[in-house]
C-alpha cells in the first residue's frame, strides 16, 4: 500500500462551527459512523462502523505507518478525528495526534491554484464527472449531530440508522461519492503537482495546530460575567435617561435624538462620533453610554471558551493557504490576526481585577469596561507553567520587500541605515529634512498615510479610505501627495506597469514573460506568476477585458467579496500588492522553518509567538527570524521581540 484516500463521517453533539474540529473529537459522545477509502486508487469501500463494522487490519496498520500516505479534503479534520479513534481502540502512537507528516490535504492542493475552499465548489469549477451529492446536507443533519425531540420521533434526540435505512444506506452512498471526488480532483490537478516545500510548511503548520496555545479561562469566564453585568449596568443607566424600553432598539434611538433635536440616518461609529462633537449635555451622555454598550462584546472570549480543549489549549486557528490569492494563512475560532489591541500602561493590573472577578474596583478605577475587557482580550492567552511567551515580528516587511522587488535604490539604503521610513518618505517627497519629534516633524503623518496607503497604486480615494480627512489633510492636498509619492518612488510605479505589461502579454498572446525576478506562465486555463522562492500564483482562466474606465484590464475566476465564485478584475498594481504579500509570506515560512525546534504556538501576520523556557533569549530569535533566504539575497529583513507572561501588543 503506498497511498490511502479517506473521507469519514462523525457524530458528536459538539458544534463543529464553534467548537472546531479539535475540541469536536474530545466530546464525550463523538464516534466515527462511516469510514469510506480507496488504496492505491482501487474501488471506494465504506465500514459502517455505527453498524458495527470492523476496520480491517491493514488500514489501521496504514493510519500509523508514516510511509503511507493519507489523502484527504481538509485533512485535519480526518487526522484528527482518526487520532481519538485510533486512542480510543487502544492504538497507541507518538505523540496526542497522527504525525501529519504522512498526511496531504486535497483543499490545500486546490487553495495553490485558485480554487474554492469546499469540496463542492471545487467540483463544481473543475467539472468533474463525479461531484459531490447535494443532499448530502440534509443526510449530515440527520445522523451527524443531535436532533430535537418530538412527539413524531418519540422524544428522541439523536437519529440512528436503524430510523431511517433509506437515508442510512443515501448516506453511504455520499460517504463513497465524497471519496471518489476527492480522487478525481487529484486525478484532475496531476498536471500542477504540489512542490515538497509547501508539503513541509504544511506539515508545520499542523503541527502548530495540533499544539494549541494556552488560554486563561478563569480570566475568560469572569470576563464574560463582568461583561453581563456592564451591559445591564449600561441599559438601566440609559433607560433612565431617555425612558426607552430598549436602548439597543436603532428605530428608539433615532426617534429620541429626534425629539432632541438631532435627526441622522444611521447609529453608525463615524455617525455617532459626529454627533458628539456638538451634542448638548444629555444627548452626549446618552450617545457615550451608547457607543460603551456597542463595544460591549465577548464574542472572542465567547470564542475562545467554544474551542478551548480539556487542557486549557485552544487548537486549530490558522488555515494554512487560506488566502489563496497569496498562499498566506487565514484565522479560524478566535481569529488572532484582528485582536483589538492594547494601549493600556495598567494591563497587568486591569488583568488581575477581571481574573478576580473584582467588578466593583473595575467601576472605580475605568470609565469605560468594556474597552478594558477588549484590551485585555490577548491577555486570555499564556504560556504553560513556568515557560514565557516571545513575541518576534518583522519591521515594516511589505515596505522592504516592494522596495528590493523594485530595486528602489534610496528606500534600500534607508532600511540599510535603520532610519524612520514614515520620516524618509515624507523628506523624499517634500524635498526637506523630517525628523519624527523634530525638525519638519508634521510632516511625517503625511509620508505615513502615503506609505499606508499609496504603495500598490492607490490614489485619493486610498487616502480617504485610510482616513486621510480625519487626520486633519484638507481635500486639496491629497492629489498632489498622490504625485509626490510617485514622483519619489519612480521605480516602484515603474514596477507595478511593467508588472501589468507582462501580465496581458502573457494572457493575450500565452507567451512567458518576466521582470524583477518575477516570471510570468499560461497553462492549462491558469496564469502561473512565479516567486523568488519558486512558488507560484495561480488564477484561473484569465482573459482580458474591458474596466469601468473603458480601459483595458485583465479578469480571472476566484472567490470575490460576495464569498461567490464569480469574475474577478485586476491590473499591474493589484498584482504586485498579491505578489509582494506572497514574498512575505514565504519569508515568514522561511522564519518559521528556522525557528521549528522552538515551540512555535501562533503567528499573527508578521509575527510568530514562542512558546519557551525562561533562558530562551529575545535576541537569539530575533537573529534567526532576521536572516534572509537564499533565494532574496539583498532583501534587508529586520525582526524585533520582546517577552511576556501574558500575550499582548508591545
């Protein structure tokens, strides 16, 4: 046996949306119900397992050997699973999961061209013969988690096989035909083999997964409590303020500030904020109180006491390849990478107050909890007893990697010295020394918000959208810092159109192209654009078309902001954004894979957060992560770190 191709089918009365797939399989109540494979691309079987089928010998034998390997789509959810079934057998193997290294995920090989993140969905754009049932969701709900009792079902709360053998032997069928898709979308993608590179990186990042990182959930539990207990507070207070029977009603609260003398449109935060500036007394503190009770939100500590395992470790947060565009990871559960942050000089001891429950001394010390309670979300997660976290992230590593992509001599030599690059690009710009603190020194906001916002062709619109009016710019100096940014950075402009150039030749005329170490392929329906590092972009079935403008422009398929598959429109700047994003990505890899004997337990963008002994030095990861891959020599990388006893924002 040399390969294994696996799709299973469970029960459990845990949430799998909520819980995720980790604390899933620790339910008490989950099993395995069918368990459908192919070996070596042989006919699909099933073991009814709920039926009391037996797995025969050689496929538990193959679970273990890592020189078989298992296919799966999404093939943590089937490792895992298989992993407490396996313990639960008494099989015993290293480790508290299946060692992935023997495992290859089908999504993952899909997410490298282009494709959807479903099973469906990437059947449904590859066209395959054999595509995944549709009532499969009707029969998932019927024997895969719990039902509700009734009088029909004799009060029962779970469907079994023997209630319904027409939908139990339908539900075979979709356990075979899951299998046999999964094969043909192999079958199908043969031609665009999945590199061993990027089987390691998916190799480690499972095994980030599978090692969780600690939460706190005393100060999670009290944090949800104190939460109750400031929203009750919050609503009495405007209650007898305003006499509204529900302060959270949109309609009330308009009617009210009409009556006041104050008639908007929305509720809206900017709205709100508005209206602050000149409301009288009572209207302001209403509004305040107002605003108080909108943040007042535990949905990530909610989140976090979904996922958390029986060990105070929460598992299965980072989707490797989640971001297709650019192969760089996306967040599940708690969702670390948009975590409020912190801001707080007290943390610690705003920390304490709610680890004790201590609402009163929290009334007295903050005006407003629930924007402590949201400062203090990254503290719920800690390292075990007697490690300390380390947290390391490159600076400024978009800005770096666009200046050494485009050669943009002046922005390398100011990473060369260390210098301020917000000061160096407004003095680049002005034509005048800036110094943050200093001489010139109001003018570097504006090489910020420039650099923020103007680096992949972004114009005035970019600005506004990056709020460059609230930062106190006038509308008539956002086209000329537009052309002052450009006219500073020639190079960089001259990249993203030498960039769309290749781009429509090789779509147009199917021909390769290349520039600034970037290479340009069609094949088989996909535009391929290959890394520095040799990975490769994929969009899938590119033509040119014509864009709002009139103008020229190129369209691909992919999963647009509708999350619908459907035609997507891009040019020269765009595609150097998704490049530079996919460099950094593989330099973040690249840092990871060199720190992999340390515990790495999350990485949030640019940052990777270590999990290690008291004597473990900041600077000795910050050195690792710093250095360059061979394959960007002249790419000058900076990491900063710091050590903490709770996660936070330094």
């Amino acid at each position: 046996m040399k390969s294994i191709s696996i799709d299973i089918e469970t029960y459990s009365s845990a949430n799998l949306q909520k819980s995720g797939v980790y604390r899933y399989a620790e339910s008490d109540d989950f099993e395995i119900l069918l368990f459908g494979y192919s070996v070596d691309g042989s006919d699909v079987k099933v073991i009814d397992l709920c039926m009391g089928e037996k797995m025969p010998e050689d496929i538990l034998n193959a679970l273990t050997d890592t020189s078989v390997i298992k296919w799966a789509f999404n093939a943590q959810f089937e490792r895992v699973c298989l992993s407490r079934y396996l313990k639960d057998l008494g099989i015993d193997f290293d480790g508290k999961y299946l060692n992935p290294s023997s495992w290859h995920c089908t999504l993952v090989w899909s997410a490298t061209l282009g494709l959807p993140l479903s099973l469906e969905g990437v059947g449904a754009v590859l066209g395959l013969e054999k595509q995944k049932l549709s009532e499969g969701k009707n029969l998932i709900r019927y024997f895969c988690i719990p039902c509700s009792p009734t009088k029909i079902n004799n009060g029962r709360t779970r469907n079994m096989p023997y209630h319904n053998i027409e939908k139990w032997n339908n539900f075979k069928a979709y356990n075979i035909r899951d299998v046999e898709t999964e094969m043909s979308i192999q079958k199908k993608l043969s031609r665009f083999p999945v590199s061993d590179s990027i089987w390691n990186e998916y190799h480690l990042d499972q095994n980030i997964n599978d090692r969780g990182i600690g939460v706190d959930m005393i100060l999670v539990e009290n944090a949800i409590v104190i939460d109750e207990m400031v929203k009750k507070s919050l609503i009495n207070d405007i209650q007898s303020l305003t006499n509204l029977d529900n302060p959270n009603s949109v309609q009330q609260m308009k009617n009210w500030l009409s009556e006041n003398g104050f008639e908007t449109e929305s509720l809206s935060k900017s709205s709100v904020s508005e209206m602050l500036k000149t409301a009288p007394y009572q209207v302001h503190k209403v509004l305040s109180l107002r605003q108080q009770l909108a943040k007042s939100s535990v949905k990530k500590y909610t989140a976090m006491k979904n996922a958390v395992c029986k060990d105070s470790r929460a598992r299965g947060m980072f989707q490797f390849y989640g971001a297709n565009r650019t192969g760089r990871f996306s967040g599940r559960l708690v969702q670390l990478q948009n975590l409020p942050q912190n801001h707080m000089s007290d943390l610690a001891d705003a920390r304490s107050l709610v680890k004790c429950g201590n609402y009163d001394a929290l009334s007295i010390l903050y005006d407003d909890i629930p924007d402590t309670l949201s400062q203090l979300i990254r503290t719920a997660f800690i390292p075990q007893h007697g490690c300390k976290f380390i947290v390391a992230d490159f600076s400024a590593i978009e800005a770096r990697v666009l200046a050494w992509l485009a050669d943009e001599k002046w922005r390398n030599k100011v990473f060369m010295e260390g210098k301020d690059i917000y000061c160096s690009s407004a003095s680049q710009m002005f034509g005048v020394p800036v110094e943050k603190h200093g001489i010139n020194g109001d003018l570097r906001q504006k090489g910020k918000i420039a650099e923020l916002a103007l680096g992949y062709g972004g114009s005035v619109g970019a600005l506004k959208a990056m709020g460059a009016i609230q930062m106190g710019l006038s509308e008539n100096e956002l086209q000329p810092l537009v052309c002052a940014w450009r006219n500073s950075n020639p190079s960089i402009t001259k990249l993203w159109w030498d960039i769309d150039k290749c781009v429509k030749e090789t779509v147009t005329k199917r021909i390769p192209t290349e520039t600034n170490g970037i290479s340009f392929t069609y094949e088989s329906g996909f535009l391929f654009i290959t890394l520095p590092s040799g990975r490769r972009l994929a969009y899938v079935k590119p033509r040119i078309g014509i864009n709002k403008f009139g103008g020229e422009s190129v369209t691909y398929e992919g999963i647009g902001s509708t999350k619908k598959w459907e035609r997507l429109e891009s040019y020269g700047p765009k595609f150097c954004e998704n490049i530079v994003q996919a460099i950094a990505r593989d330099i973040l890899l690249y840092a990871m894979q060199t720190l992999k004997n340390y515990r790495i337990i999350a990485h949030v963008h640019d940052e990777v957060i270590i999990e290690c002994q008291k004597d473990v030095s900041v600077n000795t990861i910050c050195e690792q992560m710093s250095r360059t891959p061979p394959w960007a020599k002249g790419l000058l990388l900076r990491a900063d770190g710091y050590e903490c006893q709770f996660y936070m924002k330094d």
